[in-house]
C-alpha cells in the first residue's frame, strides 16, 4: 500500500512528506521533482509569494545512488518566507476559508495558527510526492498531464484533445489552456479581477492515459477508484466539485448517447470510439485515458475584503487580507496531477504488488498478456 503523510506551515521552516511503499530499484532524478514544482508555481495571476519562493526538492530519506531502496522516502522543501512567528494575530476569518472553522474546532484565540497549514502552500510538498509517483508510472506507460478548461465565464472551446496535443499546447499558455484565443481572454478576465481586488476560479480537467483496464473494484464501495480519486482531487484547497468525462452534463442525456459503445478488433482489442465515462465505469478503469475535471472557486483571500466579525470583540469588522493569489486555477490543475499520480500508483502498486520494480514489472507484463488473450 501506498501512503503519505505532509507537515509543515505557510511560513514555516519548511514543507515535509513522508511517503511510504514505493517499491525498491526506481531511479529517481530531483531535477524532475523541481520541474513539477516549478509548473505548480507558475501562471498568470499568482500573487507575490510566487516571487519569493523557488521551489526544490531535498530528499532526505528512502534512496541511495538516486535509487528506491523500499524504504519511506522523506522530502523537504524549504520556504524562503520562514516569518511565522513574526507574523501578527489574526482576528477577522476569511468568508470561504477554514479560519473561523478552524480557529472554532482547535479553540485558537489567534488565527493565524489555523491558517498556517490550511493554506495552499501545503500543496507544494504534495507536487513532490505525486512526482516520484509519476516517475514510478511512467516505468508502465502511464502519463499524466492537465489543462484548464475554464477560467471566470471564460471556457476553452478545445476541451477533447488528446494527451500529446494538451501537452503541446496547454504548457505553452500563461494559464494552461490549450485553446490559444481563450488564453488571452482568460488573461484579460485575471487583470480585471486583480484591477478590482477580486479573485477568480475555474475548471481545471486532469488526464491519465495508459492506464491498463481493471484498476480499481466493483466488490467494495471503498475500492471504486472513482470515489478514491474524486476525493483526493476534492482534497484540494478550493476545490468544490469533481466529475468524470462529461460528469453532471451525463444527467441531462438519455442512456442511448450517455454510454461509451464498446468496439473489438484483433489489432486493438476492446476499445471505445467515445469517452463520456472518463475512463472509469463500476469503479474500474476501462483502458480508455482517465479524464476528471474540477472545478476551483475563487480564492478566498480578497485585496477588497468581505465582511466578517472580530473573534474576539464580536464587532462587524472587515476581513483579513493575506498575500495571496488572484487566480489559482492553472497551479491547481498540476497539484490535481500530482494527487491523481498518487492514487493511480496506490492502486498499480495494489494490483501488481512487488518489493521491487522488477517483480512489479513482471507482474505487469503477466496481466497484461492476460486481458490480451481475453
């Protein structure tokens, strides 16, 4: 089994994950880490942390000659805003955030210590974690990329390419869309917003493809990798919603134009001409590419705050306002690849077991031949 565990605050020392089970002999390279680490940070309409932080990676833990050795891998990464206790108290919660919530649950006169480690910094040692987990699925053919499909009331009109042209396309947008006129409205739409001391969200659509079928299960509701994967990806900071496919647009179709049919030739085997189940169906992947999208609501955190109330005083009172980001989607879709690599793993590692690549590899290889001659 595949697990992790993160620690550390906003402006703390640093950012830690301990993740455990990744099977001996997997040849990792830091520099790969730093590249995901430096897509999470980057985007129109990031705020100035953005500035101050360049991610890396330190593994402390876990390897030896850059090697998997199967034990629990530890990774850091240091902030270069290590302010915490320099920071002031916090007494006005955010409306949308877990300050008051928090601050309530914890019984914490100051909120400050809710929104240390609620905040989305957290998330940066997670890209971490998930890109070990993709180093270890690209060794299956497994890859993982996202694209944004919807920034404010502007939507990309190319939502169903495929992973070569999403990847080709969407990295080279300042907000990760594939869609080349969008971009630039999506942009314009982000400096209106940042103009007014506003904040947006949008929908971000994460895709996996070469996953074999019959990852996951049908036999316990626990095992449905949809429901593992939609959680992980709800887990997110400000994340709302999570579909697959075509999601909630499925209510409103009749079942004849719903289901993907499913085709057969000695060439291909069972395959799909259509995709609107995203790949997944009883909760089992089916062989088609894993499609999940997101939707991320504006970042709570306004220049142009909203009303709240002093904790202390229980006077009406202007809320908080944190360095923070206008605009958050285009991070947010690489954060949703990086949990996605997480549970995809967790359920390869599940399936084909193994204390070692090679013995997972090998049992890849067996499972493979056999939905083959199926």
């Amino acid at each position: 089994m595949l697990r992790y565990l993160t620690s550390g605050e906003s402006h703390g020392k640093c950012m830690l994950a301990i993740l455990d089970g990744i099977p001996a002999g997997l040849k990792i390279e830091e520099s790969f880490i730093d590249e995901e680490l430096c897509r999470r940070m980057f985007g129109y309409g990031r705020g100035s942390r953005m500035k101050i932080e360049r991610d890396s990676v330190e593994i402390l833990s876990g390897l030896r000659r850059s090697q998997t050795i199967g034990s629990p891998i530890a990774i850091m990464i240091n902030n270069a805003d290590q302010s915490i206790d320099r920071l002031p108290v916090v007494l006005e919660p955010r409306p949308g955030h877990a300050d008051l919530a928090g601050a309530m649950k914890y019984d914490r006169a100051d909120i400050r210590d809710v929104l240390e480690r609620a905040s989305a910094r957290e998330t940066a040692v997670r890209v971490g974690v998930g890109a070990v987990c993709k180093i270890l699925l690209s060794e299956f053919g497994i890859r993982i990329t996202s694209h944004v499909t919807a920034i404010g009331k502007v939507e990309s009109r190319k939502n169903n390419l495929g992973y070569k042209q999403i990847i080709t396309l969407a990295e080279r947008s300042a907000v990760r869309c594939a869609d080349s006129s969008a971009s630039v409205l999506m942009c314009k739409e982000i400096t209106r917003a940042m103009a007014d001391g506003d904040t947006l969200g949008g929908v971000f659509e994460v895709i996996a493809s070469g996953v074999p079928a019959g990852l996951g299960s049908y036999a316990q509701w626990d095992r449905r990798l949809d429901g593992i994967l939609a959680q992980a990806v709800m887990s997110i900071q400000a994340v709302k919603a999570v579909g697959f496919g075509l999601g909630s647009d499925l209510a409103g179709m009749r079942g004849s134009s719903a289901h993907d049919e499913i085709f057969y030739s000695k060439a291909r085997g069972f395959y799909r001409k259509t995709n609107n189940a995203g790949g997944i169906e009883g909760g089992m992947t089916n062989g088609e590419d894993i499609r999940i999208r997101a939707c991320m609501k504006p970042i709570a955190t306004l220049r142009k705050p909203l009303a709240s109330v002093n904790i202390k005083t229980k006077k009406a009172f202007k809320a908080t306002v944190e360095r923070s980001d206008t605009c958050a989607v285009p991070a947010a879709g690489v954060i949703g690849e990086a949990v996605v690599a997480v549970e995809i793993a967790n359920a390869m590692i599940g399936k084909f077991g193994g204390d070692s690549i090679g013995e997972m590899r090998r049992n890849f290889d067996g499972y493979l031949k056999q939905i083959k001659k199926f």
